[in-house]
C-alpha cells in the first residue's frame, strides 16, 4: 500500500479521535445529567399520520387544553390534552381532503368565541366550531391560476423572465383576480380556450396577522404553489379537460405566490407572483414554511418574510407585497424553514438569520446583504431550523441547531462564531429543531431534541453535559416538539410529541434528584431577561400568534397585586373590570424611545387598546360585554418591530344568572321527587287501597 495511502488513514482516525473529544456523555446513573423523563399518556388515533403540528386551544369551556389534529387522510381529532381521549362530536371525517398545514383559531362571525381554520392542500378554508361541526356555507375556495395554454406545449421554449413579465403586466391585478369563478372551473376557460386554469396548493401554515400594525383586523397571509398533479390526470377524459395537454406537459410549471385574504369578508386583499419554476426540477420552488411579519426599522412599513425550498429568501413590504430593496436573494441550497429576526447590534434595525439544508448559516441585514455565513459540518435535518436562545445567563442570544449526523450548535448572532465548547458530538441524528425548556428557575434551561430513532435528547450548557433517553417516538422531521402545561397535578410543562403512525404522546420531564453543579456561575434565575423562556407567567393557554420570541414579555397581575392571573379565571357579572398588566422589553436597550401597542379581546371582539412610552405596570378599565358568555381573553403586546407577545386566560362573563336559573329550574323538579319518596314511603295511610 503507497505511503500516502496510509498516511491518509490515520490522518482520517486521527481527526476522528479529535472530533470526538467534543462528545459528552452523562453517566448512566443521571449523577452528571439528572434528567429523566415519564409518558403521561400516548394514544394511536389513526393509522394516517400527522403531516403538520397540532393546535393547542380550549374546547370544550372546562378551562384545561386540548388540542386539534389534523391527518393526512382528512379526518379531524378533538381530544382532551390532560387524559388524549377524544372528545364528544369528534373527529371530523372529511372526503377526498389531505391537510399539509395546521389548524389555527379565529372568530371569523364576531361573536367572541375563537372557531377552528382548516386549510387543505388544495386550496380549500374550512370553518369549525369548537365542538366539530364543520360550516359549510362558509368555506372559501382560493382561485385557480389563469395560464396562457400554449406556455405548457412541451414544445414551447418560454423564458422563465418572459412569464414573469406577462403576468405581472396582464394577469395578476389583485382587483381581477377574485373575479374568476374557479369554484366550478378547473382546466380550459369555457369562455376562452388560450387560458388554462391551474389548481393551487397549500404545503404550509399561513399566518393570521395584522398587514399594518395600527389596524385592529387581522389577515390570511397564505404561502401557495400552483401546478398540475401528475397522479390526478391518469385518463384520457382527465386530460381533455386541460385541452388535450400530455401528461409530460403537466410536469413543466411549478408557480408561487402570496395571498392575503380578509377571512370576514372571504375577499382577496392582495395577490403577488413570487417565481415560476419546473415543477420536475431536483428543487422545485415549494414554500413550506409559515411567512412573519416584522418592522425592521422603528416606525417603517411592515415587511414579509418568505423562504422557498429553492434556496430564495424574499422580502416585501405591506401592504401592497412589492419585493423590497435588494430582495430576492438567492442562498443555494434549499430552505424549508421560518427565518429567525434579530437586531444584533442595538442599532434599531433588525437583521435575517436562516439556514440551508446544506448547513450554511447567514445573517443578512435590512438591504439583502450578507453580513456573514459560516458553514457548519454535516446536513441540517429534514424540518431543522435556526432557534434563538439564551443558554446562560452571562451571555446574551445563541443561534441553535442541530445535524441528521448528532452534532448541536450555537453560533454567536453578531459575529457568525461558533461558541466555545460546540459543536456537541450527540452519537445520535438530531431531527428538527431544538426546543429551549425550563425545568427550575434554579439552573438554566435545557435544550430539548429528538433523535431520529425516536430517543430523547437532553443538553444542558449549565452542566456541560448531554444526556439520550431511550425512547420509541418516531418523529415525524416536519412537525417540531411543542410544550404547555397539559396536566394541571405535574408541575411545569409537559412535551407534545407527534409520532409517524397517527400517535400523540405527552411527556414530563423531570430531574431524578437536585443536582449539585460545580460551575456555580453558570446558575441563575432564568426569568431574568431571558429570551424564550417558556415559564414566565401563570397561563393555561399559550398564544397561537406570529413572531412570538419572548422577546416582549407580558405578564398579568391582579387588581390587587398580590396574587397571580388566578383570579381572572372566576366568573364576571359586573359592568367593567379593572386590569394591571406589566411590560418588559429585551429587545432594544433603555437608551431607545419604545412605543407598545396593548390590546385585549375576547375572539374578534376588542375590549381595549392603549398605547404606551414606557415598560413597567399600567392599568386599563374597561366594559365588559353584556352578552353571556365563556371564552378566552387575549391581551397582546406588540412593540415597534411588530414583535407580539400574548397571554390567554379562559374567562366567564355574565353567567351567574345563567346559574342561579338552573338551580332555579331544577328546585320544582327536586322538590316533586321528595314529595314522591314520602308519599311512597307513607302509601299505606295516605294513598287509597
């Protein structure tokens, strides 16, 4: 064997050996690493699995959470988040339907109470109630494309430039676009044979946000991809309705686009055209991640943010989605995941962090410039993503990430350097991104992934230590671990896994005894500042909303400032209701002029909106409905980079009566039974023989 050969060997074991120094293992005993979790409980609903996150929200007026899951066959699961049984009136079987996005909550007739928003693949909105029942008047059903035919005769060489010019000068005016009646027209327009109508499709969850920040209402921004299945034009009838295309033809256009649509009034704001792609490219430019909203500068336009898996990062300004300056950038390889916003250097604007499947990482400033990137060693997982934490509490923000081949990484957002004691050497695939959980207010939070064997990973900066779990959770790479507080007796919040097969499971962690941590400089209260610690307020429900960091905190007090949110759990029968809320920003430094936008409802009935200079505590008074009612009431803070953070708290308003009138029902019936029992008991001298 040639010298060089053999050198090159024990370079390769050499370089081994030293990458793998960076491992680090717990003892099994859990003396170094004392976590451990439990199964709660796990249940197998159906054999078609999840393809995208559960919602978690509050059914059924008894105040606990459940959740909403949707399934790749259409069926629809209610179920009871303290137990996984499935609740009364669900599921919901729905025909010839796959859900690729989440279902979220909007009060979409105004009446206070939040109903569920299903979105299908094929472009259709679903209306529920929260007891399951499925609004059928309502559904909206998004446009088909209008093509011109001749651009998909395989024959026809079209530039991809040239498209994007026809239909951004004759297509696609917003105004036009609602007009055509593509409910009962698919393929050739009856009324004019050079147009092809192109059905569309949903792979991600939109995002219900405000598209101008003074405005109270709220908006679909939908991620869509127009194309032709393959799979659903296997006839020669199926065929002659595209006007006699070959089925080769139908591989050829793959379109994106956004659409904001005003779910009260079911009408289309704005329709923008981001790319035209071959849909049998290696890449074809599917958008499967949820779009965010932010100001990036104090007081400016709001902006989009959009990636597409064809590696394209574009920005628009609202609300009319024209592409901002020095947007699109092309980044490479693909990006299926949400960007993360940050402002790295106190300046007031705001910086793009994203990362490729390729394992490059960039940080891209207001302009579509690349301040830096720094390639990471092996690919990122399928779902994977960047998070923004804070591991300890004597440095500010981390990038995180994880690799299919176990390695974890934190990366310093201002300059791109990978932190000092990373990346950690896992022995395990990492799938999708970590999740930044608190056990204790003792030590600083943990870093919470699953492996794609199904084990539980535990890393713990405060302890340098890595633990796995052995587990059986096959995870589904697209859908990450969620966290609440599901069972009210188990301290602190549990994890929601969505497992291949139709499984939810949840899990408690715990520490199998108090450690004792050598690195005592490490420990500290992690309510202090910390960015994305879940454990900061009492709340039973978290907030569905976008653009939730924690980088804004709210959090509630009572009227007497004593207690904690507890109280506003009890039932209202008074007039009006005096609030104290507390604001406290980690975004921007004191030296800056803040300005934060509080607003409280129940559903899409505003209760009150204030404005204000200052973080601290403030108060609001404010009138309460005079409609019975049992809902949730949601108070939002929104600062000047359209960061939100949000508290739910399940309330009652005006029900007393409603009790009293029960008890008032059921005294005559109580009353006739008594006199029953005695007159049973005395038959023998009081009734006739």
């Amino acid at each position: 064997m040639p010298n060089f050969m053999v050198y090159n060997i024990y370079l390769f074991f050499l370089l081994g050996i030293i990458h793998r120094c960076h491992i680090t293992y717990a003892n099994d005993d859990g003396t170094k690493c004392p976590f451990t979790y439990r199964i709660l409980w796990s249940s197998t609903y159906t054999r078609s699995p999840f393809l995208s996150s559960p919602l978690i929200c509050e059914l059924d007026g008894d105040k606990l959470p459940d959740i909403v899951g949707t399934l790749a066959s259409g069926e629809v699961f209610g179920i009871h988040g303290e137990s996984g049984y499935i609740m009364d009136n669900w599921p919901l079987y729905l025909n010839d339907v796959q859900f690729h996005s989440g279902p979220m909550l909007f009060d979409y007739n105004h009446d206070g109470l939040d109903d569920i928003v299903l979105f299908t693949e094929k472009g259709k909105i679903l209306f529920l109630s929260s007891q399951g029942k499925l609004f059928s008047s309502d559904t909206v059903q998004i446009p088909s494309l209008p093509f011109p035919r001749y651009w998909f005769l395989k024959n026809n060489q079209v530039r991809i430039d040239e498209i994007l010019q026809d239909f951004s000068e004759n297509f696609l005016k917003h105004n036009d676009f609602p007009l055509y009646d593509t409910l009962s027209i698919l393929g050739i327009d009856p009324n004019n044979s050079s147009l092809l109508f192109i059905p569309p499709h949903i792979h991600s969850t939109p995002l219900l946000g405000n598209i101008q920040i003074e405005s109270n209402s709220r908006e679909f921004i939908i991620s869509l991809s127009f194309y032709f299945n393959p799979s659903e034009y296997l006839t020669e009838k199926s065929l002659r309705l595209l006007g006699g295309l070959d089925r080769e033809d139908l591989n050829k256009y793959l379109i994106d686009a956004i659409l904001i649509l005003d779910p009260s009034l079911k009408f289309i704001i704005q329709f923008k055209l981001l790319s035209v792609n071959m849909l049998d490219s290696f890449e074809p430019a599917l958008i499967l991640s949820t779009p965010v909203i932010y100001n990036f500068q104090r007081s400016a336009e709001r902006s989009l943010i959009v990636t597409s898996i064809s590696g394209t990062l574009y920005k628009l300004v609202l609300p009319n989605l024209k592409f901002a300056s020095g947007f699109p950038i092309v980044l490479g390889s693909s990006i299926s995941n949400t960007p993360v916003i940050y402002d790295i250097d106190d300046d007031g604007t705001l910086e793009i962090f994203t990362v490729n499947d390729l394992n490059t990482v960039f940080c891209i400033n207001n302009n579509g410039k690349v301040l830096w990137k720094v390639f990471l060693e092996g690919r990122l997982s399928e779902g994977g993503g960047l998070r923004l934490v804070r591991l300890f509490n004597d440095f500010g923000a981390a990038l995180v990430t994880a690799t299919e081949n176990g390695l974890l990484y934190a990366i310093n957002p201002n300059t791109g350097n990978i932190l000092s004691n990373y990346p950690i050497y896992t022995g395990v695939g990492l799938s999708s991104v970590p999740l930044l959980l608190s056990l204790s207010s003792k030590f600083d939070p943990l870093l919470v992934i699953l492996s794609t064997h199904g084990d539980l990973v535990i890393h713990s900066h405060a302890f340098h230590c890595t633990r796995i779990l052995p587990g059986d959770f096959t995870l589904i790479s697209r859908i990450p671990l969620l966290y609440h507080n599901f069972i009210n007796s188990v301290p602190g919040f549990e994890l929601l896994v969505t497992s291949e097969g139709g499984t939810l499971s949840v899990l408690s962690l715990s520490l199998l005894k108090e450690p004792t941590n050598p690195n005592q400089d490490f420990l500290g209260n992690t309510q202090n500042d910390s960015i994305l610690f879940l454990d900061k307020w009492e709340s039973p429900l978290i907030c569905q909303i976008q653009n939730l960091h924690r980088n804004v905190s709210l959090s509630l007090v009572p009227t007497n400032m004593n207690e904690q949110t507890s109280f506003i759990k009890e039932f209202f029968s008074t007039d009006s209701l005096t609030l104290h809320y507390k604001i406290s920003d980690n975004l921007l430094p004191n030296a800056f002029s803040k300005q934060y936008l509080v607003r409280g409802s129940i559903g899409n009935i505003e209760l009150f909106s204030n404005v204000h200079s200052i973080q601290g505590i403030h108060s609001v008074t404010f009138p309460l409905p005079y409609k019975s009612l049992i809902s949730t009431l949601s108070i939002y803070v929104t600062n000047e980079h359209g960061i939100s953070d949000c508290i739910q708290i399940p309330v009652s308003f005006n029900v007393t009566f409603k009790h009293i009138l029960k008890w008032l029902v059921y005294v005559p019936f109580i009353g006739t039974l008594v006199v029953l029992f005695i007159l049973t008991l005395e038959s023998g001298s009081i009734l006739p023989k």
